[in-house]
C-alpha cells in the first residue's frame, strides 16, 4: 500500500522485532538506533514525518532489497547517492513497522472505531497524539531518524507506570492496533494494557521497565 508517497508492504502475520545486537549509530541523536526502539522518522523532500517500532537491522543491502519490503524514498536516494564514506561503510539499515497516528487513520477512513476515552485518560494525556501499531513494515536509514518516541499505553499513562507523560515532547500513547489488509483498508481493535508490551511483541519475550 501507499501511504503520502511512501510504499509500504502490508505483512500477512503481525511484525515482531528481531532481538539483535547490530545496531546502527545515529549521527543525529549521538545513540545507537536498534531493534524495539520507536522512533520518529524525519521527511525529507517533501515526504511527512513516519513514525515506527525498529523491529530488524540490517548491514547486508542486497538482502534487504530482495526482501520484499519496501524502501523509503529518502533511502533510495541515499543508496543511489552513496557519500564517499558509505562507499567505504555501508550503513545500517533498519525495518521499521509504521505507527499510525489517530489523525492519519481517520484522514483514510473517517469512521475509523477508536475509543472514545474517560476523563482519567483525557486528564493523563493531555495533548499527546493517539496512535497505533499497525501490520505495515517499510525499510528506512539511521539518518532518517531524529527522535526516539516512547508509546506507553493509556493505563501506563492514567497509573504513571513510567512518570507522567502529559506535556512530553516527542510521546505518543496507544490503545489499539490497526490492522491493514492489501486494498489499503484497516481496522481498529480495541489492545489492553495486558496485551501491550512497549517493547514488543518480539521474537523473544521480555519484561520491560522503562520506555526508552
């Protein structure tokens, strides 16, 4: 599917991070970008900003390209403008699973179901943006990223489960996944705090204790 002129493949299965030790250095952020983080992806020529779960890295751009995910369009024109230092060192590219923002989701489908929320939520949110991990998966470069963005969930919010999160800059907060199928069509369901992991799911199970 297309989504404001960036292709990304619709998975079949739910996306799991990979738990990997590669990680790609962001020259940006001065931090390593890997697996499980959820980030902010800047929008170069004119292409909006993503955001995403990182759920695979890899250094091995001939695998990637025969993988059958998509490439962002910054960096195709990254990898067909290589600089001369990654002529020398190929960057490590990461597969990131799209975050769908509420306002994106009922810009596609106005009678998108997302939960109208209690006044303890409104209250805890504030202003954070609504999102929700969806079964889309795009390849972007380390370059691209220029936030990381910690997506508790509501209850972790209401309860304070990792501080306050009204008034974060750069925050999302979920309740729900978004669930594509190939025509571009989605769903919302409906995911309790139970189900959530804010590292996950992933390939292998772990207990998180802090959001990024």
């Amino acid at each position: 599917m297309r989504f404001e002129g960036v292709n990304l493949r619709v998975e079949r299965n739910w996306p799991l991070a990979e738990r990997v030790h590669l990680g790609a250095y962001s020259r940006t952020l001065h931090r390593f970008v890997t697996s499980t983080d959820t980030v902010r992806i800047c929008g170069y020529r004119n292409n909006p900003p993503l955001f995403g779960r990182i759920i695979k890295t890899s250094d091995d751009i001939e695998s990637v390209r025969a993988s059958g995910v998509p490439l962002h369009p910054d960096l195709e024109i990254l990898l067909l403008n290589p600089s001369p230092d990654s002529r020398e060192n190929p960057p490590v590219l990461l597969k990131m699973q799209w975050i769908i923002l509420k306002t994106q989701s009922l810009a596609l489908d106005e009678r998108a179901a997302w939960t109208i929320h209690d006044f303890d939520t409104l209250l805890a949110t504030g202003d954070l943006p609504e999102a929700a991990h969806t079964n889309c998966t795009v390849w972007v470069a380390v370059d691209q990223v220029c936030a990381f963005v910690p997506v508790p969930h509501k209850d972790d919010c209401v309860n304070h489960t990792y501080g306050a999160t009204d008034g974060r800059g750069d925050t999302l907060f979920t309740c729900a996944k978004a669930t594509f199928d190939i025509r571009g069509n989605h769903t919302i369901q409906y995911l309790a705090a139970a189900n959530y992991d804010a590292f996950g799911p992933g390939t292998k199970r772990t207990t998180p204790t802090s959001v990024n």
